[in-house]
C-alpha cells in the first residue's frame, strides 16, 4: 500500500478514551456516549463536528478487528502528534474481510491519516459486503502478502501464515492464524491478485464460501526493483569503461550477458534489455542505469595517475555554471 512518506499518528484509544485492552462492548459504549455529545445538531459548540468526525474515524477502526489488530501492530512505539512513518508492509499477512463499522461519518471527511492506511481495505471491504440471505455466497476476503522477485521469474510453490484477527469470549481482539499453500504463478506482478477459491468466509445456507485474494508484493531485491512488469538495475561502471565503451558483464534474471557500453556515455545513462523483465505476458524489459565509480586515491601510483589526468585532461565540469570559474 502506497502512503505518505510523514504523517502525524492518531491515537485513536485516546480520542474514544478508552485503554488499548478495552472490549469491544467498552469500544462500542464510549463510542456512543460521545457521539452523542458531540453530534453537530445536538451540540452548537465551535469544533464540534469536527470532533464527532475524529470520534466516528477511532470507532471506524477500533470497531473492526482485523483493522484493529493491524493498527495494534503498526502503532506501538508512537503517542498522538507524533511524525509517524508507516513501516514497510505495516498491514502484510492480515486477513481482512466484513463490512464498515458502527461509525455514521462518512471515510470521504476521515484524515489523511485514515485514508492513506484504511481507504483501500475499506473499499475492498464495501466491494464484497452483502447481508446474510438463505443460500447466499460467503464474503470474499483480503490479504496482503510478500513475495521473492525470484518467484516470479520462475514460478514456485510457498507456504504462507496469515493473521486472523477475532474476538474471544470476553470482546477481547486475539490472532488467530491460518497456513497455506499457495501456487506463485509465473509472471505474476506486483499489486496482482492470486485468487484462492473458497477459502473465504463461510456461505450462508446452502452458499458456497467465498474466495481469498491475496495481493502481491515483492521483496527488496539486492539488485533489482519492478515497476509493473519491468526491472530496473543500478550498473556499477569505471570511468574509462564509458568514457572508451566496451562491453561488461552484466546480470540478468536470465543469467550473465554482456552489455555492449557506447564510448563516451554519461552517468545516469539508461539503457534497454528488450524482454528481460518479469516474464509476463508480454515479458517486461530490463532497463540498466549506468552509475560511475571512482576508483580511490588510496596509493601514491593512483594518487600519480590522478595528478597526470587533471595536467593532461584540462577538464573542468563546473565551467557551464558561470563565467571564471
């Protein structure tokens, strides 16, 4: 999920007034006993809808489990008002599935706090909630899972654990846990989903059960980064390889090739592998960015050579900057 780099965290326990440990009948109590407080045709105060907004966005969370538990986890070491930066994969591995809240404000007037981390487990949420009917499918549920890049080159078989927020005799929020297998198709992308046919929630009736979605994302790569189907690698070149061209070996998801590196290229140079890419349909393209590296002064034979090049060269990269320098 794609959020701000910094944001100011919410502590939604706060705002409702109730502890971390609070059931789910306390959430939904002190919920209620606030909104009516604040609700903006019973209360003319100044800041009072405003208020009645943040209190509706705690309880839109608070009151969800599985949403409950995923910000359980992502919040633990931060206080409200705090710069707060998302750690990465903050809501992987959870299984999301059900309908909105009790809350009556509507997500469009949440933060932007809400927003960046809830809106699209929110709208996956709304896009499969139906009320219970005789004979009717079970909901669909949601799971945000990381792969190896490597997986998608060749495809490949992996079990995984997905944390199931539920609720115990006592209101309590507790994780459960549920262990897959799963098949990585070939090709698969980042932000594709892999659908499980019936592991979701129970039909109702006679219904069949719902399926499971589990969205991809990939791993930091050592070498590679993906933008859609295409892979992106930063190539470590000398100055007299680009400045002579020549090739150099270069690694590819496919094995070692050689790079054939026009004479007189630049830092920064991006240079196309047509098909070497994730192998989708149709294969992505690997692009190679050229990044020069200077080799150090740490001998008096380097330090000599450096000498012999600023006499001989009479090179001077600041020149188009202003005149005399």
């Amino acid at each position: 999920m794609k959020v701000r780099s910094c944001m100011k965290y919410k502590d939604y326990y706060a705002v409702l007034g109730v502890d971390k440990s609070a059931t789910m009948d306390e959430i939904k109590r002190a919920y209620r006993k606030l909104a009516r407080k604040y609700h903006p045709d019973l209360n003319k105060e100044a800041n009072a809808e405003e208020k009645f907004k943040e209190i509706g966005e705690a309880n839109d969370v608070l009151s969800n489990p599985e949403q409950r538990a995923a910000y359980d986890q992502m919040g633990q070491n931060y206080q409200a008002g705090q710069d707060f930066t998302p750690p990465p994969g903050w809501d992987q591995g959870f299984e999301f599935t059900g309908g909105p809240g009790d809350g009556h404000a509507g997500h469009e007037d949440f933060s932007d706090f809400f927003s960046d981390l809830f809106s699209k487990t929110r709208r996956e949420q709304h896009s499969t909630h139906r009320q219970p009917e005789f004979d009717a499918k079970g909901q669909d549920h949601h799971a945000r899972i990381a792969i190896d890049l490597e997986d998608s080159f060749t495809g490949a078989k992996r079990r995984i654990t997905l944390k199931m927020p539920e609720l115990d005799a006592s209101g309590h929020v507790i994780l459960g846990q549920k262990n897959l297998d799963v098949s990585i198709p070939k090709g698969v992308r980042e932000g594709q989903n892999i659908r499980l046919k019936s592991q979701g929630a129970p039909g109702y009736g006679r219904g069949a059960a719902g399926d499971l979605y589990l969205e991809i994302e990939f791993r930091p790569h050592r070498l590679y980064h993906a933008q859609g189907t295409d892979l992106y690698l930063d190539l470590p070149v000398t100055p007299w390889e680009v400045a002579l061209g020549g090739k150099v070996k270069l690694p590819t998801p496919g094995g070692v090739v050689d790079l054939n590196i026009p004479a007189n290229s630049k830092s920064g140079r991006k240079m196309r592998l047509k098909g070497r890419g994730i192998p989708s349909k149709p294969p992505g393209d690997l692009y190679v960015i050229l990044q020069i590296v200077l080799p150090p002064a740490d001998s008096a034979k380097a330090k000599d050579l450096y000498e012999t090049m600023a006499k001989e060269l009479n090179f001077n990269p600041r020149r188009h900057l202003a005149p005399g320098l």
